[in-house]
C-alpha cells in the first residue's frame, strides 16, 4: 500500500488563488518530496524537505513539515492556469524505494 | 535533450504477447526507477538498480516482468503473457546517487493490452 495520503484528491480554483494540499504518511521518514504531473507525462520534481527541517520555499511554492504529525503541506500562491496538474507527494526511509501517495489534482481556472 | 527518454511512447498489444520497453537514463545517473501508474493513482515501484545491480524489487513485479540493465546505462523492462491488468503507465526516472537525490522521470509508455 502507499505511504503518502494526499489531500483533497481533487481542488479546483480560480487563478490568482492560493492551493493548499496535504499529505500524511505512516511510518518514519529521511525526506519527503513533491513533484508535478501534467496529464500523460512523467513527473516533474518540485522540492525536497528533509526530517529534520519544517519549512522550504521555492518560488511561488511554499512546502510546510510536520514530522510529529507525519503531514506536509504544499501551498502554491497566486496560482495559474498552467499550475494544472496533478501534485504527489513521495516518502523515503533512507533506502530507495520512493513511495507516492495517490494524489492531488488541481484545476485553475482562468 | 539529455533527459530521461523511453521507448515507445505507446504500446497495444494482445493478451498473452511479450512486450519489451527501454529506458535511457540522464548520462551521468547512476540510479535508474521503474514505476507503474494507473489512471488517477500514484506511480507505484517496480524495482531499481544502481549501475549494472538490481538492488531492489517490489512484490509487485510477477515472475512474468524482468528487468535489466546490462551495462549500467539503458534499462529495458520486459513483460512476457501479458494481461489486461498489465496496462498502465509505465515510468522510468533516474537520480544521482550520494545524497538526497531527485528523481528525474521520463515521459513513460503506455501499455494497452486488449
């Protein structure tokens, strides 16, 4: 079964809104990571948060860690139209095997 | 472009033939990932090698699925009898070892058994 849980599985938006996604996970973790998929391509990674930090910000992306919890948040400002697209959520324990939760797909409307 | 490439894009076949897709990998990426994704799910692990090395397999990937990456460089993954349940998005990535590494994804291929 997956690790990640992301939450909503679906947000739709208007443009120039903030998104704001979740994802919990179960079991201990080294980083926790979030990518991008546009339909019918591969990921895209966006950032990496590491265990031991609980805040990054890249750009218009805003990514929030709770390890006590075992959540994370991705927050997107300002978003656009081109911010279309599914957002996962992926867990590591220190070995290889990236586990990704199911997913959050967000629609921005023009 | 010296990104993640995979061939073919697309993929029909029928029910019981053998298929075969191939990776290649960023040039200097020492780790290469097989993923699976599903219509609306998450990319679920197959397996990953590090070089040549096959250092992990999930419990998913059937006596019917092997994978090789005989040189360290190109992977190819192969089902043989094939079933309806193999189609999906099939995901190959690659990172660089020594860190908290990415993953750099290809744009997968899609396998359509009918």
């Amino acid at each position: 079964s997956q690790q990640g849980e992301e939450d909503p599985q679906a947000l739709s938006i208007q443009e120039g809104e903030n998104a704001t996604m979740n994802c919990s996970y179960k079991t201990s973790i080294n980083n926790l990571q979030w990518y991008r998929q546009n339909s019918g391509r591969g990921l895209v990674h966006l950032i990496l948060i590491r265990s031991n930090e609980r805040e990054k910000h890249s750009g218009r992306l805003r990514v929030t860690l709770d390890t006590s919890k075992k959540s994370s948040s991705l927050l997107i400002t300002a978003s656009r139209a081109a911010d279309t697209a599914s957002y996962f959520c992926a867990t590591d324990k220190g070995g290889q095997n990236f586990v990704f939760g199911p997913g959050t797909r967000l629609s921005v409307l023009p | 472009d010296t990104g993640v490439s995979q061939d073919p894009r697309h993929k029909i076949t029928k029910r019981g033939q053998n298929v075969t897709f191939r990776c290649d990998p960023i040039s200097e990426h020492n780790r290469l990932y097989w993923y699976r994704q599903t219509l609306g799910q998450g990319p679920e692990f197959l397996t990953y090698f590090q070089n040549e090395a096959q250092l992990e397999k999930s419990r998913l990937l059937s006596d019917r699925f092997s994978a090789e990456r005989p040189k360290g460089s190109f992977s190819t993954l192969e089902i043989q009898r094939t079933e309806q349940g193999d189609s999906a998005m099939y995901l190959c990535a690659s990172s660089l070892a020594g860190g908290h590494e990415k993953l750099f994804f290809g744009s997968g291929t899609q396998l359509s058994v009918l």
